[in-house]
C-alpha cells in the first residue's frame, strides 16, 4: 500500500512534548503563550468539545441494520471516536468515547456502560497503534486490531447485560453469539472500519490545512 | 470608567448592588489571576517583574500601542501585516476597514491580545505583552482579563443553554463572587435589552439576540477594551441596529472600541477609521471611508428595510438591453398596494396576509428562448395553493401559497428573513413536503413521485443551498465535482466531460487537483456550485449564493446565471440585493411573510435560514430564526430522543427536586435507577412505581409532561415486550401464534422487564427535567474533582461536556442540511449498493466533521475571550451546598432502598400475588 506521508498533528497527550504541530494554535508560532504545556489548551476543549457532540449526534441516530433483530442497533458514533483518536491520540479517543455516551445513562444504564466498553475498546487501541505507525498500514493494522478488541467487548457486554433486559440465561445469550452477535457487530465493525479508512484522508486535509 | 454614564447605569436606579458590583470588580480579579497562575516561560518570568511596573492605571492614556507590528502565516513568504503601527487612546472608538484578506481580523486579534505578532512590539492597556520578538505569557493574560472580543458568528460565542450561565462564564472565570455574578449578569444583560431571556436557550435564539447575548457576557466582565470583528456581518438590519446602539451606549461610558467592519454605515460614530491594505494601514476620513466601503460592497448597498420598502440605491442599470416600464421599475413595495402591478397570472396573492407576490416586469429580453411569459408550454415550477408549515410552529411559513416560473424564466424570490424563501427551495427539490396543495416540478408531481420520479428530479433540479462550501468532502475539487453526475450512472467520460464543462464555467479549471479544503472562501464557493453545475440540472434553485462573497466572486456568479440562463436553464435565485434581482432576474417574486402573532413587537431580526422556525418560544414572538449557518435550530432530528428540558416558566418556581444539590442528585439517580433493575417481582415492581411516581409529584411534573418526554421509547418498550414474551417457553400456554406459544410466564416476563425499564427512563427524564445542563455538567465536575490529583482534567472535562451538550443541536441540524445536500446531488445512504451507499455516507460525515473542526476555531476564541483557561480558580455562580433536604432525600431514598433489598431477599414477606 502507498505511504503516504500523512501526519495528523497530534493534542492528545497532556504531557506531550514535541510532537504539537499547527492544529494546534495556541502553541504556534503566533501563541501568546497563556497556555502553556501540560495544560490544555482553549483550543484542545473546544475540539474535544466538538467531537463529542458529533459523536453524541450520532449516537442518537440509531437504526438495525439486520432483519429480525431490532433491538441490536447500529450508530455512526464509533467512527467519530476512531477518528478522533488517529488526529488527537488515544487520550482523545478515550474521552470522546466515554462522554458521548454519558447522556445515554440517564436512559439506558446499562446499555450506556455497555456502548462505552465497546467503543473505548475499539478507538484507544487503534490510536495507540497509529500513534506509533502513522502510515496508511498503521490506521489500517490499528482498525483491525481495534475491531478484535471491539468484538471481545461487544460480545462480553451482550452476555452480561441482555439478561437484565430480557428475561434470558447467560447460557440463552450465549446461543446467539454465532447466529446473531458475531454477525452484527462484524457488520458494525465493517462499516465503522471502511467509513473511517475511506474519510481519514480528506480529514486529514482539513486538519493540516 | 465611571460608573454615572455607564450604560448600565441607565438600568433602575433602585439597585444599589449594581454599582457595588462595578466598584468591587478588578479587586478579585486581578488578585486572583496572580495567585493562581504558575509561570512555566522562564524567558519572561525576568522580563514581567520589570514590565510589571507598568500597571494598568499606569497607561499613558492609551489603550494599546503596536508597533513595527508584522504577522505571517506561512512562516515568512508573505506578510499578513507588515510593520503596523496603531495608537489606540483610552475611550476612542476606532474602525478597521480594507477589503477580504486584508488582514484586520489578524490585527484585532492581536489588539484584543489573542494571538501574538511575529514581530514588533505590543502594549495592551499599559502591559507590555510583546516585546522583542517573545510573548510574555504573563502578561497576556492580565491585559486580556480587561479586554473583551466578539466575533463574527454569534452561535458560536454562546457556550452553554442558558442565557444567564453563558453571560456569568466570563465572571466565573475571573473567580467573581456569586453575588457580584447575580449583579453583573442583570446589569449586562439589562444593557443589552435582553433582560427578560435569563432563563431562555440562547442556542434556539435568533443572531441578533445571540450576538447581543454575546456582548453581555463580555460587558459581564467588564472590560476597558471591546474589540469586534464584523460583529454584524451575519445579521439582518435590524438586528444590526441592536448592536450599534448596545454599542454607541459602550462608547458614552468610555469604553475604548476597536470595530472591524465592512459597512459604511457602521462607521459614523467612530472617532477614527484605519484602512487596512497590503499588510499596512491607513487613516482615512469619514467620506474617503464611505466611499471606499461602497465601491466595494456595491451589492451589500441596496437593502431590505423593515417596512417592506427596496430602497433602490443604484437605479443606473448596467445592462443597456433592458427594457425600461417606468411604472413598473420603481420598486416601491408597501403592504397593501397589493395588486396594483400584478399583470401577469403566473404570480397570484391569495392570500395576502401572509403573502405580497410582486411581480417587476424588467429585463425580459432572453436570447435564447425567445419570450418566455408567453411561452405556453408546462412551466417549469408551479405552486397550487401550497400551505407549509414546520413541526411544533403555530403559523404556517407559507400559506396559500401559488406561483407559476415559465421554462427558461429567471425569477429572484426577496423577502425578509423569516417568510420562507428557504422553504420554498426545500419545496422544490422535494426535501420538505408541503402541508396542503400541489407542486409539480419539471412536469413531476411531488405528492405522488415514483422512485424513479424522484431520480428524474434529482437530475434535472439543482439546488444550491446557503454556504454550499460546507458540503464540500472530497480529497480534490475535481472528486468533489464529480460526485453528481457519478451518481447518476454516467459513464466515466461523460462525467469527466461534465466536470469539465463546470469547472470552466465558473472560471476554476486550475483548482482542479487541489484539496477543496485548501481553498479560499470565495472559491470554495465557486466549487461546491460547480459540483451542482456537473449535474447538468434543467432547473438551478439557487440560495442566497453571493452572500459573503467579495465583487470578483459575485461577478462569476452573475455570468454563470447568464450563461446557464442563456442555455435554456430556469433560474429561481433567493437573493437579499435588490440590484441583483434587477440585473439578474426576469421577475420578482417577493414573500410577504407569516402572520405575526398580535404580541409580535418585531418581525423577525434573525438572519438567514429562513423561516426555519417560527415559534420557537411562548414568550416571544421574534426568536423565530436562526443564525446564518442554520446554527441555532431545533430541527426534528436533534430532538428526537431527547427530552425536552425544563420549561422556563415552572423552572421560576423550582420544585424541590430542581432545587436539590446537582451532586446529590446526580449520584442518588443514577443508584436508583441501577437499582431499578434489580425488581424481580410484581410488589417490587409496585414499591419502585411509587417511589417514581412520588420523585415525578415532587419535581411537580404531571403525568402528560412524563409521557411526551417518554414517547421516543415507546417502541423499544413494545420491541422489549414482545421479545421477552416471545422467549419464554415456560409456564402455561395462553394462546400460540403460529410456532409460538405465549405463556402466563412469558406475560408475567414482558410486564415486569418492560415495566422496569420504563420506571428507568422515567427517573432519567425526571432528573434531566428538573436540572440544567449546567447544573449537571458542574456536578460532574464537582463530583470528578478528587480525580484532579491524578492528573485527570476534571474542570476542563466539565466544559468539554457542558460545550458538547450546547453543540449537540446545532451539529445535528448541520448535518440534516448536509444530508439533504448530498441527496440532492443524487447521494443516498437509504438505496443502492452497499458501495454506493457507503460514498454517500462519506460524503456525509465530512462535512460534518469540517463544521465541528470550524465551530472549534470559534470556539476557542471564544473561551480565549472569556478568559478561560485551565487551572484557574474559578467560581460557581450557583454555589453548590448540600443542605438539609439533600440529606432528607439521601435518607428517604435509602429508606426506599432498603425496603426494595429486603423484600428480594424475603425478609420483609409480602403477601405473595
């Protein structure tokens, strides 16, 4: 596959060193140097702040994406945190993960923790391999091995928690793991992947603009 | 400053602790910016013990002093400013002016001590920030504690969803006590006229009340300095009034104001006006000024007054060719000579209270096809009778409504903002259904469209909606303008042909390989109409498409609407300039607008995104709009799932529940709502209704306002329901549906899980009812606090939440206008091929993502502004303390828990059922 020699500037670590590029500002060439490093800047809040809310968006917009079982909803909001983590680092995939998902506590709690365990599971390790392959290959190898994580969590969490919504055994649960988890979340998982691999690029444009 | 002819001091004389507020005002702050603030630049720490002698009483009579200023942003090549010399006295009200790129918003930035200069030297009220070449970070930040910025966007300056939390941040940031907050937000936003919204939601408000709300939370801080990029470019006359009268008031009380403005009538009061050229300045005379602004901006001059009158600026038409009918020509429109110059039958006034159809017979000479009034053929668009009317509004945007646009006609739609000249674009391309009455474009009737109908129209309709350049996504122009006409199953030469053909058209062939992104405004425009151009539509609906562009830009939209015009193509352009309209158009169509509600004091002063929504509020009958960028909205979309929050009228009499520690709340809710999850059984089922039902009582919502909030649920409750009947097998069969047996168990199942999740849902809503987003996300930061000492940014996580939750909105309405966008270039996530579908949701989620990263710039200004910064000690206008019914709630609450545990575990024996 072509290198292509994408850089996406990096805000994530708080006390991160040398790798702060134009993103950003406020530690540019132009800073007034208010913020100083190892403190977020007014810039970094407001990002975080923005991806959030996209992700909080998109997170209310849910739709089955396989006959028969309705209640295992698909959301955009997992590719708002992959993301999130390959242009600020895994800090950032972590925080977008967990806050998007905080309104959704005060009406499904359990669910709430469950989507959060599967899209932290997700985003973090795959920010943390890009952070450290920032190539075509890196986001690649990081979705991937994001996806494994995310299956482990999403399955895991299905057979905790179903049974406090349906009046099933582990073991019930159990049973669908094959027939009806794997595929979904295997559905999922595709189309967060393909989406972020295809965006990434014009992203990063925009990012670096 | 004093405080007699302070605007505020216009406020009620009666209220002694304003002016105890505005006594007491720079002591804490400045005391507690020095406590709190450690000093990491070791290269200025020397310098600020020695340029700290230069305290603010101590500024010579000037505001700022740059000079030798010089800025770049690309490292050198080429300089933004160079070497920028500006003197501003203390009370002097200065105006930048210079045309697009000029450089006066980098140069208010550095006066509002938000960006630092490459070079030069700056002292901002008497500190010297910049000197030799390095910030001084120290200093910075005390001048920019007396210094307030306002920009452009309003949405974007307004950082949480009540108007009195956004107007007290600014105080909070300066760690104000909760008294002197309470004082500074009545008498900020007294100034601003804008009293009576305390408790509003500034994200639903119109631009002009946004911007005002804007300015109120700088005045709340009192600065010595304001200084306003274009703080009127996105809001309509009126609107624009408000906010130079908020200003002249500022300028009375001797505030020092730097204004960077593009209109000529903005700059009357100033005392002088700086020209900004080539990255240096010049000081011009009040008439050099105007006549500058107006050779410039010749298509801003013609305006829309209130009263409905075209004030006609430039009657000189240049196009000789027209056909000059003196009576029709003078466009003096007014309310009632209603029919007077209606001649032709394809535009009728049926209804005319809430619609003025004119029709200004002008340029009608069309090469190309000949007389298109008389031409008999179907017209091109016709509205019968059409009534629209949005969700939750209680008058309809368009009433009655009928037009006829010929085949090759060109016809403006004018009308103020707020009367559904967006609407009716929405009509037209079948992206919002009309309430009553038909429409047919192109020969399709867009009641009854088949798929293919809806194909057809897709191909031969384009739509070019307000700001086209935020649906721009592809890596390149040239992708970009493709997308369109790929989507309608060309072949790959036809789409390069037609790709092509656009981008020639609009003058940008050498832009084709670049990233849309790197791109100016003006040409990022220009592209994102040449991906509608490629799609080679028959009819252009165009919205508003020179707004904000400069006259270079403007031109090649003018010579595009020519060219397309000259090709047979039929043109409704909505437009605001009326010399557009005469140049451009062979027909006027101006909108009357809605009725207004008898308490409407004002029409509507919002700007743009016409009439999206027209009541938005019970109280007023103007907050009907939303900014420029569709920002503040409250479409269907962003509301669904959740519920609404508090109403402004019960939250004046907080219940008792509304009035609990947000803490407390928040950590007994959430309990009680895990806990709910424990219920097994019909009496624990019971035990934990009354416990909602007694918490809903107390926070005095009735049994409606609990199920509107709940009805987005309903259907996952039934889903839930029938699930758990459908799998238990157990017990005895009632009846069996095909295969499947429901059972007593199976009932018994659905009942209780259902049920249980319901009272859930029920405790969240009570919670998010009776608390606001403040509130809460300052709860969760108070609560997140002990975290602090490991290293967790617990108060800046707050905010990220709090800003998330004020954007949430706003993003999500983005994204509708950009969803319908894409599918009016043929992009759909619904049909066609899993590949097809995932290019059209790409070319959804781009865009969006480019407007959260735009809000971000501004909304990092904005915190800059406002003083916001990590780990200063900040204070809480709404004190949190736990008191005597936090512990009484705390106590009945695990009363009711320690019932629920022991009727589980059978200590407490019911009565079995």
């Amino acid at each position: 596959m072509k290198e292509t020699g994408l850089i996406m500037s990096d805000i994530s670590d708080t006390q991160n060193q040398s790798d702060s590029h134009s993103r950003d500002k406020t530690q540019s060439t132009h800073s007034t140097g208010v913020a100083d490093k190892g403190r977020w800047s007014t810039q970094r809040i407001a990002i975080y702040a923005l991806f959030v809310a996209l992700a909080m968006a998109a997170s209310f917009i849910e739709f089955p994406i396989m006959p028969g079982v309705p209640w295992l909803k698909y959301d955009l909001s997992g590719i708002i945190c992959l993301v999130a983590g390959f242009a600020f680092g895994p800090m950032a995939a972590f925080i977008v993960s967990v806050l998007s998902w905080i309104p959704h506590l005060f009406m499904n709690p359990w669910g709430a923790i469950m989507s959060i365990a599967v899209s932290v599971f997700l985003s973090v390790p795959a920010a943390m391999i890009y952070k450290r392959m920032r190539t075509r290959v890196g986001a690649l190898v990081g979705i991937l091995v994001g996806v494994v994580f995310g299956l482990i969590a999403a399955i895991g969490g299905n057979l905790l928690i179903t049974p406090i919504y349906a009046h099933m055994t582990t073991v019930q649960v159990l049973k669908m793991v094959i027939p009806i988890l794997l595929p979904f979340n295997l559905i999922k998982f595709a189309i967060h992947g393909v989406v972020t691999f295809l965006i990434y690029k014009p992203i990063s444009n925009l990012l670096n603009r | 400053m004093t405080a007699v002819d302070h605007p505020y001091a216009d406020a009620k004389p009666s209220e002694p602790q304003s002016n105890e507020g505005l006594a007491s005002a720079y002591l804490p702050g400045q005391a507690s910016g020095k406590a709190r603030i450690h000093q990491k630049d070791t290269d200025s720490s020397q310098e600020t013990s020695t340029a700290n002698a230069g305290h603010p009483s101590d500024t010579n009579g000037f505001a700022a002093q740059l000079s030798g200023i010089r800025f770049s942003y690309d490292g050198g090549k080429s300089w933004a400013l160079n070497g920028i010399d500006l003197d501003i006295r203390v009370g002097e009200r200065i105006c930048l002016v210079g045309p697009n790129g000029s450089g006066k918003s980098t140069l208010a930035r550095l006066v509002a001590g938000l960006a630092a200069p490459d070079d030069g030297s700056v002292i901002l009220l008497g500190f010297n920030v910049f000197s030799s070449g390095t910030p001084h970070s120290d200093l910075y930040r005390k001048a920019r504690r007396d210094i307030g910025a306002v920009f452009q966007n309003p949405a974007d300056q307004i950082i949480t969803t009540v108007v009195g939390d956004d107007v007290a941040f600014g105080p909070e940031n300066l760690a104000l006590d909760p008294k002197t907050i309470t004082s500074r937000v009545d008498e900020s936003l007294d100034a601003v006229d804008m009293k009576d919204f305390l408790l509003d939601d500034p994200s639903r408000m119109s631009g002009g009340q946004q911007q005002r709300i804007a300015i109120a939370g700088i005045l709340a801080m009192h600065p010595k300095m304001i200084v306003l990029d274009e703080p009127t470019a996105m809001l309509d006359l009126e609107a624009q009034h408000d906010v130079l009268q908020v200003l002249d008031r500022l300028q009375q009380s001797g505030t020092t104001i730097v204004h960077v403005t593009h209109r000529p009538e903005e700059l009357k009061a100033a005392d002088r006006i700086l020209s900004l050229e080539n990255g240096k300045s010049i000081e011009l005379s009040q008439t050099q000024a105007a006549l500058k602004l107006s050779v410039t901006n010749a298509d801003d001059t013609g305006m829309l007054k209130p009263d409905g009158v075209i004030i006609d600026e430039n009657p000189g038409i240049p196009n000789s060719s027209v056909e000059k009918k003196p009576n029709h020509h003078k466009p003096i429109i007014s309310k009632d000579s209603s029919t007077a110059d209606l001649q032709k039958p394809s535009a009728q006034s049926d209804d005319s209270r809430s619609h003025q159809i004119r029709n200004q017979n002008k340029a009608s000479q069309k090469p190309a096809n000949g007389d298109p009034q008389h031409s008999t053929g179907e017209p091109a668009i016709s509205f019968e009778h059409v009534s629209f009317r949005y969700p939750k509004s209680d008058i309809d945007t368009l009433h009655d409504f009928s037009m006829r646009v010929e085949q090759g006609e060109v016809v403006a739609i004018m009308g103020r903002n707020g009367t559904g000249k967006s609407t009716l674009t929405r009509l037209m391309t079948a992206l919002s259904k009309p309430g009553s009455g038909t429409i047919k474009v192109a020969g399709i009737d867009l009641g009854s469209m088949s798929k293919r109908d809806k194909k057809t129209l897709r191909s031969s309709v384009g739509l070019v909606m307000q700001q086209p350049e935020r649906q721009l996504f592809a890596e390149t122009v040239r992708q970009d303008v493709a997308y369109g006409p790929s989507n309608q199953d060309l072949p790959q030469e036809a789409v390069d042909q037609r790709v092509d053909r656009a981008l020639a058209l609009l003058g940008i062939s050498g832009l084709a390989e670049r990233s849309p992104f790197s791109l100016s405004g003006g040409q990022q425009r220009l592209a994102a109409i040449a991906g509608i151009i490629a799609c080679d539509p028959r009819i252009l609906v165009l919205d508003e498409p020179t707004a904000g562009l400069d006259a270079t830009a403007s031109e090649r939209i003018y010579a595009l609407v020519r060219t397309l015009n000259a090709h047979g193509v039929t043109i409704v352009m909505i437009t605001h300039s009326p010399r557009q309209a005469r140049q451009l158009a062979d027909r006027i169509i101006t909108l009357g607008g809605p009725v207004q509600n008898d308490s409407g004091n004002s029409l509507n002063n919002g700007t743009g995104d016409d009439g999206n929504r027209n009541t938005c509020s019970r109280k007023t009958s103007q907050t009907g709009e939303s900014a420029r960028d569709g920002n503040a909205t409250s479409g269907p979309l962003s509301r669904k799932h959740l519920p609404s929050r508090e109403d402004p009228k019960t939250a004046r009499q907080p219940s008792i529940i509304a009035r609990l520690d947000p803490r407390m709340k928040l950590v007994v809710f959430l309990v009680l709502m895990f806990t709910s999850f424990m219920v097994s059984s019909l009496p624990q089922l019971g035990l934990t209704a009354l416990m909602v039902i007694v918490l809903a009582a107390a926070a005095k919502l009735g049994p409606k306002r609990l199920f509107r909030s709940m009805r987005g649920f309903l259907i996952l409750l039934l889903v839930m329901g029938v699930i758990n009947m459908l799998f238990v097998r157990t017990g005895k069969p009632l009846v069996t549906f095909w295969n499947f047996p429901i059972t007593d168990e199976g009932v018994m199942a659905a009942i209780l899980y259902t049920c249980r999740f319901g009272l859930v849902i029920l405790l969240g809503i009570i919670l998010l009812q009776t608390t606001t987003p403040t509130a809460l996300t300052d709860g969760f930061g108070s609560l997140l606090s002990p975290l602090r000492r490991f290293g967790l940014h617990t108060q800046e996580l707050a905010l990220v939440m709090s800003l998330a939750l004020r954007f949430l909105p706003t993003l999500a309405d983005e994204a509708r206008n950009i969803i319908d966008a894409q599918a009016a270039r043929g992009g759909s996530i619904e049909t066609g091929s899993p590949a097809k579908r995932i290019k059209a949701l790409v070319a959804i989620v781009v865009p969006i993502f480019a407007g959260a990263l735009r809000h971000s710039d501004n909304v990092s200004l904005a915190l800059d502004a406002q003083s916001y910064e990590e780990g200063i000690h900040r204070t809480h206008w709404h004190a949190m303390r736990i008191s005597g019914k936090d512990i009484v709630f705390v106590i009945l609450c695990a009363l009711y828990l320690a019932v629920l545990l022991s009727l589980k575990t059978g200590i407490l024996s019911v009565v079995r059922l």
